[in-house]
C-alpha cells in the first residue's frame, strides 16, 4: 500500500471464502448456481459501455436490456448485473418480502417505486437515510475517538514513533488480519516507529496471540506489542508480554468472553463500557480508526484513499455487514481501488483478471481467496508483502506466487467439500450440518464449510481430524449467532472463538460424535427451514420491465453482501425460446420468452445459469 503522507507520493507496498445471505433451501440439482465470473463481453458506448459491464455481486444471475423496436430485451452487455434464480418446475410457494410502510414515504419524495420499496426492505425509512445510503461518504464514518479505548492506545503509540520504538505487529492470517497488519505497519513506519509484524501460523500457534508472540516480540528489542484481530481473549499471551516488559494493544471485534478483562489497552467495540454507534466494524475498520487518529496525532496528513483501499478489503472478506459505517468502508474503499497506486495492488489486480470498477463481489471471490491462500496452506507473510511491496518487479513475483497458492488450495477445498458433501447428503432433517474427516487441510474447511452454506441453506461445522485432535471452522446461516449456538460448549472444546457468522474450534476427535448429537438437539430450537419448493425473493416485475433504468437503480444499492444482500426479483412465467445453449463447465444460456400486454408483442430474455 502507499505509504501515508501525500497521496501517492512514495510508495509502499493486499470461491469461495465468503459465506453468500442465504435466500431459500434448495438443492444443487434444483438451481443455477450463483456466478463468479462472466465471459467477456466488448464493451459498447464508451464509458456508459464500461459501467454496464461491471460484473455484479452473486448470485444466479439473468438481466436484460430493453430495444425500442420490438420491445425485445437481452442480456448481452448486461450479464450479471441482476440476480435471479432460474427454476425447472414451479415451488410450491413463491414468498415475497415484506415491503414496510416507509416505501410510500421514500416514493413521494421522488424516488422510483422499485428502488423505494427496496430501500424500505433495508430498513431506510426517510428521504434524509435514503439520501444517505445512496451515497456513502466519508462524512458517514464516526469519530474513532468513541471507541473506549483507542485515544490511550494512540497516545502510545505516537509514543513509540517519537522515540523510534521497534512497535511487534502481531495479526490474524486471513485476510482481514493481514490487511489491518498491513494497515498499522504502513502507518507506524511513516510516524518514525519500527513495525515488526508477526503473522500467525495456522499450523504451527494456530489462530489468535500466543505467549510466542510476546516472546519474538522481545527478541525482535520491542518495546510495544500490538495485536490485531485477535488478543481479545488471548490473557496467557498478553500475561507473558507483561512479564517482558511489553507494553500491549488489542485491536480486536472478536466477542469478549466471560472472564476477566486482559491486562492491555483494549479497543473492541463489544467491551463492555464501549458506547461507539456502529459495533460490526471489522478488524480492518478498527486498524483504519487507529491508523487516522494515530496520524492525525503526530500532525500528519491522513491519505484517505489509500488507507479505504486496504480498509475495505478486510471488511468485505471477512463478511462483515455492508451496513452503516461498513456500507462507506467498502464504497469508499472500492472506489478508491479503481486507482491504484501502490506496485502491490497493481500486481493484485492484474493476476486477478481484474478490471476496474470493482465491485464487493470481486473482493469475495477473487481477490480474498487469493490473499487468503498462503495463510490457510502456510503462512501469510507472502500476502503482507504483497500489500506493502514497492517494487513492482518484485509485487509481480509475489502476485504470481498467490496465484500458486490459490490453485493448490482450490484442489485441497474440493476434496474436502465433495466428501463432506457426500456424509451430508440424505440429512435433511438435521438443522445443524457437522462433518469431520481425516486428511483433511484444516486450513479449507473453513471454506468448505462456506460452499456448503450456500448449498444447504442452513450452518455447517468441518473439522479436520489430526490423531487426537480436530480442528475446523463453522460458518452460520439464516440469521443464526453460532458463536452464542455453541458458547455453552466452550468449556468441553479445546479451543474455541469467533463471531456471530464464523466461528473456529478445536476439539477431541473422541468427543465428536457426543457434541454433534448434542448440538443437532439444541438446534431444533431455531425456525423451521423454508420448505424444499419455497422461493422467497423482494419484489415481482413485469419482464418488460427489465431494462437499464431499473438495473440501474439496483446497482445504486450496491456494495451488496451481508447485511445488504443483493435483491432477488421475481418475474414471469417465461417459456424456453430455443433449446439452452451449454458452455464451460456446467454452464449454461437459454432464450425465454414471456408475453406481453396484448398487442404489444412477445418478450424475450436471455438467461445465463453458471455451474
């Protein structure tokens, strides 16, 4: 990333891991699969031409655009960029959202009644909110002074980089930790202090901060210990770097649990005694609070742009709610991405196929995993090179080493996810999905687990079982806290935490069995699941009414992903045209006709299933 100081001026040098909003339960054979990508189509128009090809955020996708002469409608530069789900047969209940009052009020203030209605269903109720949500700002980001904790933390460690202290830098290694790693060392190093970080390792300490930490931290000759995503309940290791003379800093959004509060300087909005307004920042967004006031304290000029860029791709990776504060983070930041400035986002971009603008999706399923990869297979340290890299030479070396890492870990993903598929298939009953298996790389369950959400509409746990031992992740569904589900179960775990979406566990290979008989009865307590042939979805439109002004005023909704899902829209009965054309690996097109008000004619859609 640049570093901080006037923007761009010197430089220094960021599928499958986020768990898709679940709309209804259905099975693979039963539905197109959500795109990740689109073939590529030549742009037209210029850059009107360029905006309608930006690739949309998920899901199964049809879109269309509506010509003058014969009222026909085609997909062809607008794949999507309209979510959809293409069904066989009909389900036995289509189930709309409900549409609040609030959309009269958004409707008579000037705003179209599709967009009113889905702004209402995103709980804005104002023209004021509404004028807000539709465009994020910088202005919409709350002063991190109000997060308990943090003016302490930046006093020291403007501190450190008045004295030029060596400051340890200790983050998770998934992407989110890796970007706020990245965030603070670009910053200390730029305020006169000496970062050091010190990345997890999934296979060697495992997730979070350990006394090792605080051991290489002293031998490093640092006077601080900073960690970040992680530390919150991490008392032995904080203990130790007490005993060795370290000063310590937690920046961390992992939930506290219920015992006594570590012996650091704090900054988490869940503390108790924390009053800050928006609680669901990620690790990213808190580094960035950090970053700005700790700036701002040593009387620097704070590079927006450049700190958004890197903000935003731990916030969308980590599948922290696009809402409030989240909802500037990622706009601004993949905003800001479109231009970017430093060797190692370039090489980012690039290796990735990517072309600006970017949207959320393009950050969940393309960038994340690969930033993600070396982290889940080994170590991290590839990946915060890259966000720092200077050297465009070099950032193309550590691109094309992401790449690598990022095809070895989709083999090892699908070996787990097709046998974890297979001890899940049949177990429909079952609310709570939990599969262990050995030879399993604990570093793609978690993965894994996130696929298999998507498929079977309801949270599933993958372990990886090594000897004694298993270790996995969980990932949530339908509105499920699996983090308070399972709490009650701490005690029989080896090594628990996490969040309300994702959680990581350990436990005895011995006690699996016991646990997911337990777990599946304490889960029959949740809402029932949608039925098999239930499809809910937000609005019903008329097929020929899908052209470019609506489109259009969907994509003003985005960034889209939790929390601000992207809307399903229901539209139809549509009669195949022509037999569907197949492409790639099991996707598909097909020619739909719908007929129109009488004498108006018939019109057509082409719809794009990708496997």
């Amino acid at each position: 990333m640049e570093r901080p100081g006037k923007e761009g001026a010197s430089r220094r040098g960021d599928e499958g891991d986020r768990a898709r909003p679940h709309r209804a339960r259905r099975r693979r054979r039963d539905r197109a699969r959500a795109p990740r990508r689109r073939p590529h189509r030549p742009a037209r128009g210029g850059a009107a031409g360029r905006r309608r090809h930006r690739a949309g955020a998920g899901g199964a996708r049809e879109a269309a655009d509506r010509s003058p002469a014969g009222r026909t409608l085609r997909a062809l530069s607008l794949a999507g960029r309209l979510r959809g789900i293409l069904t066989s047969t009909p389900p036995d209940r289509w189930v709309p959202a409900f549409v609040p009052p609030a959309a009269a009020i958004l409707e008579a203030d000037g705003l179209p009644r599709v967009q009113a209605r889905l702004l209402a269903q995103r709980d804005v109720r104002t023209p004021t909110e509404a004028r807000r949500f539709l465009a994020p700002g910088r202005e919409q980001l709350h002063d991190g002074r109000g997060l308990l904790g943090l003016e302490a933390a930046v006093a020291r460690l403007a501190e450190a980089c008045r004295r030029g202290e060596t400051v340890a830098v200790v983050g998770d290694y998934d992407v989110d930790g890796v970007t706020s790693t990245a965030l603070l060392v670009a910053v200390l190093a730029s305020g006169g202090a000496r970062p050091e970080p010190l990345l997890s390792r999934r296979h060697e300490e495992g997730y979070g901060l350990h006394p090792v930490h605080a051991d290489r931290a002293a031998k490093l000759g640092a006077r601080v210990l900073v960690a970040v995503d992680c530390g919150t309940n991490s008392r032995a290791a904080v203990d130790a770097a007490r005993e060795l003379g370290l000063d310590r800093i937690v920046v961390d959004h992992h939930l506290p649990d219920d015992g006594p509060p570590i012996d650091a300087l704090l900054v988490n909005p869940h503390q108790p005694g924390c009053s800050y307004p928006f609680r669901d920042l990620a690790a990213a967004g808190l580094a960035l609070k950090v970053s700005v006031a700790l700036l701002e304290a040593l009387g620097r000029e704070v590079p927006w742009d450049s700190l958004l860029r890197i903000a935003c791709l731990g916030t969308i990776a980590d599948v922290a709610p696009l809402t409030g504060e989240n909802r500037a983070i990622a706009a601004l930041g993949l905003r800001a991405l479109g231009n970017p400035r430093s060797p190692g986002l370039q090489a980012l971009l690039a290796s990735a196929g990517l072309k600006t603008p970017l949207s959320a999706s393009d950050v969940g399923f393309r960038l994340g995993p690969r930033l993600n990869a070396p982290g889940r297979l080994a170590t991290a340290d590839v990946s915060l090179e890259l966000l720092l890299a200077r050297d465009p030479a070099r950032a193309r070396h550590l691109a094309a080493e992401l790449e690598e890492w990022n095809r070895r870990r989709q083999a090892l993903e699908l070996r787990v996810l097709e046998e974890a598929r297979r001890m899940l298939d049949g177990r429909d009953e079952l609310r709570l999905g939990v599969a262990w298996g050995e030879g399993w790389n604990r570093g793609v369950v978690g993965i894994a687990a996130a696929r298999l959400v998507r498929e079977l509409g309801r949270p599933v746990i993958l372990l990886a079982v090594d000897g004694e031992t298993a270790t996995g992740s969980g990932r949530s569904a339908r509105g499920i806290d699996l983090h308070r589900f399972l709490s009650p179960w701490s005690d029989r775990l080896e090594r628990f935490g996490g969040h309300a979406l994702a959680i990581g566990l350990t436990a005895r290979t011995a006690n699996l069995a016991t646990l997911e008989r337990e777990w599946a009865a304490a889960a029959e307590d949740w809402p029932a699941e949608p039925g098999e042939r239930e499809i809910r979805y937000d609005l019903e439109v008329e097929p020929q009414d899908l052209g470019l002004s609506l489109l259009d005023q969907i994509e003003a909704l985005a960034p889209f992903g939790a929390g601000n899902e992207e809307p399903l829209l229901r539209t139809g009965p549509l009669r195949a045209g022509a037999p569907p054309r197949h492409f790639g690996t099991g996707h598909a097109s097909l020619l739909a006709v719908a007929e129109t008000p009488a004498g108006e004619g018939a019109a057509s859609l082409e719809l794009i299933g990708w496997g």
